[in-house]
C-alpha cells in the first residue's frame, strides 16, 4: 500500500466516524463539532483527488461560515432538557421504518448499479489545479470578473451607508 492509499482509508474512517457522531450524538453542539471534522475529512478526499479549489470551498464555506451559523442557531434557540419535547414510541417506531424504507432504496440502487473498474487518477493532472481557475478567469473572464467584483464594492457601500448611523 502506498501513501495515498493509507490516507484514503485514514480519511474514510474519520469521515464515517465523525458522520456517525453527528447522528448518534444527544448534545446538538457535539454534532455540530462532528459534522466540521467530516468536512475536512471530505476536503481531505478532494485533496487527494487533487481537486484543491473544491477543498478549500469546502472548508471555508461549509466548515466556516455555514457551521458558524449553525452553532448560532443551536446556541439562540438554548436547547436543553426541559424544553425539548419527549418524542412517543408511535413515533420512534414511524422514524424506524422511515430509515428502513430509505436503507432499502439505497440496497436497491446499488444493486443496480455497475461496479467502476477503473480507478481515480491520484495526484496528478491538471485538472482542479486553483492555478488552471486563475488562468481562466484572469484570461478568458477578465471583463465579467472585473464587473462583478466592481458590483461587490458597490454592494459594500451600500451596506455601510445603510448601517451608518445618521
């Protein structure tokens, strides 16, 4: 086995073992937490697949900005036991045959499925490079780029005229 193969699977079991920590966890924060690891060890997949631009959207969208959210949210709503309803054995048991229902969907299609011979290409290429994305948008989309980035600026001091206080 050689490296990439050892963080293949190092990364896969990090990835499935965070995913179930966001299920299985009672504490909503933890959740949160465990589903930030998983989209790193997802990140470190793109990396692999040498898709780097992919892993840093990743990371600085969805593990960034969108998890921060998500920890505002959960810290607002202040959960705690008192609050939280108790859910009836009806519909523990509705939950139970709603994941058995999707698990046989999931079988069914992968059964279907074609198995793909062929292996991803590791570490090499050109494709996904962020130096291939520069080149194209500083050569091919040099007028939309510049315009849009002219419409941001703008947008900036709209907020800050609208926030500032008279």
């Amino acid at each position: 086995m050689n490296i990439s193969q050892i963080l293949f699977w190092i990364l896969t079991v990090l990835a499935l073992g965070s995913a179930l920590g966001v299920v299985l966890s009672k504490n909503p924060v933890y959740s949160v937490l465990c589903l930030i690891v998983t989209f790193f060890a997802i990140s470190g997949h793109y990396i692999l697949l040498n898709a780097q631009f992919l892993a840093i959207v990743n990371i600085i969208v969805y593990a960034g900005a969108i998890m921060v959210l998500f920890l505002f949210v959960i810290m607002l709503m202040n959960l705690n036991a008192e609050v939280e309803p108790q859910k009836s054995k009806i519909l523990k048991f509705a939950g139970f045959i709603a994941g058995l229902c999707l698990f046989l969907v999931i079988v069914a299609a992968l059964k279907n499925a074609e198995a793909k011979t062929q292996a991803a290409q590791l570490a090499s290429g050109d494709i996904g490079l962020i130096k291939n994305l520069g080149t194209a948008l500083f050569n091919d989309y040099v007028l939309p780029f510049e315009i849009s980035s002219v419409l941001f600026l703008s947008a900036m001091v709209g907020a800050v005229v609208i926030g500032k206080k008279e």
